[in-house]
C-alpha cells in the first residue's frame, strides 16, 4: 500500500476510523463466515498469495481449497491444499463443495456462463456461490473500461500494486441486470448486496480522496443510488 499524504491519512481516519471501519473484504468473509458449518468444505476460486485479503477460515470449517491460474497460490497459508488451474474445467467431481467463494474474479471472466455452470456442478445440494466483484457502473469500473491494461499497471503501481497483481478486466456479470439474465439463462436465486466504502483509488491525490469521499457519502445515503456503489457482493444459489 502507497503513502499517504498527511491530509488524506487525516481525512481517512476522521471518515473511516481504523477501530470501526468494516471494507468491503471483511464484509464479504464475515458475510460467508455465517453460513460456515464445522463439517464444510470450502473452495477458494482465485486465492492468490493469500497476502492481499488475509482473512482465513482455517478452524471455521473442515477444509479449504483454494485454485488459482497464479502458481504463487501454492504457497498460500490460508489454504488446507491447493492446486493451478482454470476456472471452468476444474479436477475436482461433483458435489464436492459446500460453498464456492470467488473474490474480485469474475470481472476476469470472459465467459462468465461457463464459469457458473462449473461452479454448479462441484457445489453439493444446497451449496453457496459467494462473489465479491466490483460494480461496471461504479466511476472506478468506468475509468478502468476506457484505459488500457499498461494504465492500470502504471497507476497501481503507484498505489503500491504489483504489476504481476493486475489482470485485464472484462465485465461480463459487473451489473444487476446481467445477473438477472444470467440467472434466468442458468436457473439460480440469488442475494445481491450494494457497497461503498473508502475510496481506495482515490489515496494519491487528497483533492480527488476527499470528493471521493462526498460521493461515498451521498451514495450510501440515498437508496436508490446504491447501483452506483463500488463494489456487489453475491450469493448464489442453484435450483
């Protein structure tokens, strides 16, 4: 993570007070962690390093997976085993898994009707699809849609992300209306959940943090905007 200015680190925890502050990550896995069961078995779909979002589930459930295309993920502390692979033909048989979790991924998907058929058929009877993933008409996803891959290495690199942490963006299930497609395509119900946090991409600059901070505020104030927050978190499940 880059440093930040003295304003913005002030800005930041007069908005978002570290001893309160809930992102949308922790939101995401304590949202899975109340569906956790001691006998679960859990796949992690995209875990990487592990190092970016460290929260584990180890003690929460009997086992967890975890896949990525990355070979770093075998070295991942978070997971019981894991493997390098795609995430639509994957080794694993039918009804392998009690609940699939899939965190800033499918907006990595081209094919994003392949990618949940595959999670369909590992998920046992019953069994939760998870998906945190940023929401295409958020001004970040906009921004992204327009500006090549080299853009997105060079500014994160300023954020302090690493090039070989980027991966290009497609946005093939990133609004409501084409989950709602999807879902009636692939017979699924589905939760879906709006959030606007801390305006992460904005840290560089405190002028552009602290307008990123009224459009936060303004965005989770009025319900009706909530299709304009950053970020949708899903949880699905197959009828």
């Amino acid at each position: 993570m880059t440093k930040l200015s003295k304003i913005t680190e002030t800005l930041s925890i007069k908005f978002y007070p570290p001893v309160s502050y809930k992102d949308d990550n922790m939101i995401f896995y304590e949202w899975i962690r109340s569906y956790l069961k001691p006998s679960f078995v859990v796949l992690d779909c995209g875990a990487g390093t592990g190092l970016l979002n460290p929260y584990s589930f180890k003690g929460y459930c009997k086992k967890v997976v975890g896949i990525d295309l990355d070979k770093r993920v075998l070295k991942n502390p978070l997971l019981d085993e894991a493997y390098v692979e795609n995430f639509i033909h994957l080794h694993f048989p039918e009804q392998s898994f009690n609940i699939v979790f899939a965190n800033n991924v499918v907006e990595h998907i081209k094919k994003p009707a392949e990618f949940l058929k595959e999670m369909k058929r590992i998920l046992k009877p019953g069994g939760l699809l998870f998906i945190k993933t940023p929401n295409s008409w958020h001004y970040v996803a906009l921004a992204g849609s327009f500006t090549p891959k080299k853009f997105h290495v060079f500014y994160n690199r300023l954020r302090g992300v690493k090039e070989e942490d980027v991966f290009p963006t497609f946005y093939k299930m990133n609004q409501n209306y084409k989950i709602k497609k999807l879902s009636k395509k692939l017979n699924f119900s589905y939760e879906i959940k709006f959030f606007e946090g801390r305006p992460e991409y904005l840290v560089l600059n405190p002028i552009m943090f602290f307008l990123g901070i009224i459009y936060e505020r303004i965005a989770n104030f009025f319900p009706f905007l909530k299709i304009f927050r950053s970020v949708i978190l899903l949880r699905i499940t197959f009828l």
